[in-house]
C-alpha cells in the first residue's frame, strides 16, 4: 500500500484571508469616499442647511412683497403708498422734504 501525502504549500492558506482584506478594503473604501459614501452624505447635508437659510430669506421677502402688492391691489388705495412709489420711482421730492437714504434688505 503506497500512501501519497502532499505537503500544503505555505502560499495556498494566505488565500482566502487576502482576499477577504482586498474586497473589504474595496467595499470599506467606496463607502466613505464614494459618490453616496460618508464624505457625500456630509456635504449634502450642508447644502440642504443653506439652501433652507436661502429659502426662508426668499419666503421672507416674498412675503413682505406680498404685502406691499395688497396694499396697491385693492380699489381703493392709499395715498401715501401711491405718493411713496411715484416719488421714488420719479425721484420727486417737495422743497419742505428731507430725504434718508436707507439700505435696502
């Protein structure tokens, strides 16, 4: 009776194990540098933090807007709006007036 035994070579069990790393290593790598990786998911929650200060600036303004456009749309309007956006638009003043130029937000 002849017995063959085959002597495992070292390289063989170094494998399975490299193998593993490399594909955890690939898998780990896209997860935080990826297109919806970590780094991603930061940077579009901050854009979504500007974008809604952005939007209730807007939605503020709008709204102030708003306001000012009753004030002209109804039938009877008020004089001093009517004077306030003739002047400004004509740049009038009377002689007894002073003008403030204030910044406008």
């Amino acid at each position: 009776m002849v017995l063959r035994i085959r002597k495992k070579r070292s390289l063989s069990r170094f494998i399975a194990p490299v193998a593993t790393l490399v594909i955890l290593g690939y898998f780990g790598f896209h997860a935080f540098n990826g297109q919806y990786g970590i780094r991603a998911n930061l940077a579009m929650q901050k854009r979504m933090v500007e974008l809604q200060t952005q939007l209730a600036d807007l939605s503020k303004r709008r709204e102030t807007l708003e306001a000012r456009v009753a004030l002209l749309r109804d039938g009877s309007m008020e004089k001093d709006m009517v004077d306030q956006h003739v002047r400004s638009q004509l740049n009038m003043v009377r002689d007894d007036e002073v003008v403030m130029f204030l910044p406008q937000t």
